[in-house]
C-alpha cells in the first residue's frame, strides 16, 4: 500500500539539513545522558518523569505564545503510528546503550537512513537516483566498518539499535507522507505522551510481574523499579526534558523540509557527535575502523549534498 502523499510540499533544503544535524547532536547527547542515568534509574522511571514535564512543557509554550494545538491531529492514525514508531525506536536503543559503547550503538543505529532511503522510493516514490544510491550506500559501508558483522568484535545486541533504525526510518517516511501539515509542537505533543502512557504501563507490568534477581541482572536498566531521587538525578531529568523536547520538535521540522533520502544522508553525523561524548564522558575513544567508517560517512554526506545542488 502507497503511503504517497497529494499534498504540494516545497522543499527547504538547507534549512532541513540545519535542522536534521542540530536535532542529531542534541540526540547523541541525549544518549550519552541516558548511558549516564542507567547506572542509577530506571527506563521507565525516566520515560515517565521526563515525558510528564516535557508535556506539561509544551502546554505552557503553547500558551505563552498562543500556539494552537491541533488536538484531534493527536489522535489521528498516523500521528499515532509516527509516534509509536518513535517510541519502539528508543526502547530498542535503550535496551543496548548500558551495555554497549555509544559509538558502537550509533553506528547499528544508523542503518536507518538506508531504510529510509528503501521506504522512500517504495512507499512515497521520493526520487532518489543514482548518485543518491551510491550516497547512502556508501554510508551504509561506513557503518559496517565500525560494525565489523562476523568479526568477534560483533555483538548480537547490536542488533536492537538495528532495529531501532528500522522504527526510525518507518516515523521519517510517516512524517514526511502523512504528518507534514501537522505542527511539529502537536507532533512533539504526541510523541512525548505516547512516552508517558508507554512509560507508566511498563512500570506497572514490572510491579505485576516482579521480575527474579537473574532476569533483572540481564538488564537492570530495562526491568528495574524506580529509584529514590535526589539533586542530582531531577537535574539530569531536567536537562533530558529539555532534549527531548527540542529533539522531537528538530526532528520534526527537518523531515517535514525536504526529501527523507536527503535528509538521511546528513543523519549521519550522529556518529561523529557519539565518538566525541564516547570519548569526552566515558573515556572510549574511536579504533581505525571507527575512524575508517566516519570519513566514509563524511564522504556520503557530501555526495548528497552535490546531487541536491546540482537538482536545483
């Protein structure tokens, strides 16, 4: 079924890309907070709190500048699916960041503008060409380099940001097919209360369940309870709140500006901004292959860039 969209849509190409690296910097950070706050909270208890204040965050925006919401659009199929998209996305993420090196989950995760680049040519019949062919799959290549698959330096759990690109990509065609006359207040609105409801109904089946100590030892970060807060932990809330918010708003707006196979190419520099808090927060710097893999991403980035131009 064709997800094509009847709705003119004049591209803004560089304003997509500003949006697309800003929104992605904000992300790495944001992964390296919750790589941080793993080691002392739970997912849910996280989900939960930041996404209640990022609610009631955009509420007082919206209030403040008198921002309509379009509240049926929050409850419309397709912003609905974008937003469980989004929120299966982080899941899988958060399941494999405690365990994993930042630069490790980044690059499984960046298989998603490959399949952003697949969904846009079956889905929406977005225009990709040759050259854009070879720009995503040669930052595809980048991301198998750090990988390294068959190697023993693979881990299965690197599957699960694999996944989660997957999610990723499927809310980025959404966004662009079905979500594009939607703000991306209300859209960040949706998100943040789909994360909220996700965050409560999961702490709640871990209180049912109870979990025994060797399951909750496979990955405390995902199946433990809440925990005390002091200063330290609201303030780290805090800051996530205020990512999150911005993030979702970025994300929005950049694929709402211009085709998703672009704006996927220049996705990639997450991996660059994950080296660098791998490296400044947890001591982890970047091997060869690591560094081999981002000039190949660097290098896919600015092919795109070339094909958009010469479009124009």
């Amino acid at each position: 079924m064709s997800m094509s969209s009847n709705v003119e849509r004049p591209d803004r190409l560089a304003y997509g890309i500003a949006m697309i690296v800003g929104s992605v910097f904000l992300m790495s950070f944001q992964d390296a907070m919750m790589k941080y706050a793993s080691t002392g909270m739970s997912l849910w208890q996280i989900y939960v709190l930041r996404s209640a204040l990022a609610v009631a965050a955009l509420l007082i925006f919206a209030l403040l500048f008198q921002h309509r919401l379009d509240w049926p659009a929050i409850i419309d199929r397709w912003v609905i699916a974008r937003s469980l998209c989004l929120t299966l996305m982080y899941i899988c993420i958060y399941t494999a960041i405690p365990l994993l090196s930042l630069s490790v989950v980044g690059a499984a995760f960046y298989t998603g503008p490959l399949f952003i680049t697949l969904f846009s040519a079956l889905l929406i019949r977005e225009p990709v060409g040759r050259r854009g062919w070879i720009a995503v799959s040669t930052g595809f290549l980048g991301v198998l380099v750090i990988l390294r698959p068959g190697t023993e330096h693979f881990t299965s759990l690197a599957l699960m940001p694999v996944l989660a690109g997957l999610f990723y990509a499927l809310a980025a065609i959404t966004t662009r097919a079905r979500c594009i006359r939607q703000t991306p207040l209300t859209l960040a609105l949706a998100l943040n209360i789909a994360l909220l409801l996700t965050g409560l109904a999961a702490s709640l089946a871990i209180v049912v369940w109870q979990p025994s100590q060797s399951t909750f030892m496979t990955n405390p970060f995902l199946l433990g309870r809440w925990s005390q807060m002091g200063m330290t932990e609201w303030s780290v809330i805090g800051l996530l709140t205020a990512l999150i918010v911005l993030i979702a708003v970025g994300l929005a707006k950049a694929y709402q500006s211009a085709p998703p196979a672009i704006i996927a190419t220049f996705d990639y520099t997450y991996l660059v901004f994950a080296a660098f808090w791998s490296l400044a927060l947890f001591s982890e710097p970047p091997d060869m292959s690591t560094l081999v893999g981002m000039v190949l991403i660097a290098g896919a980035g600015l092919l795109a860039s070339s094909v958009s131009n010469a479009r124009r």
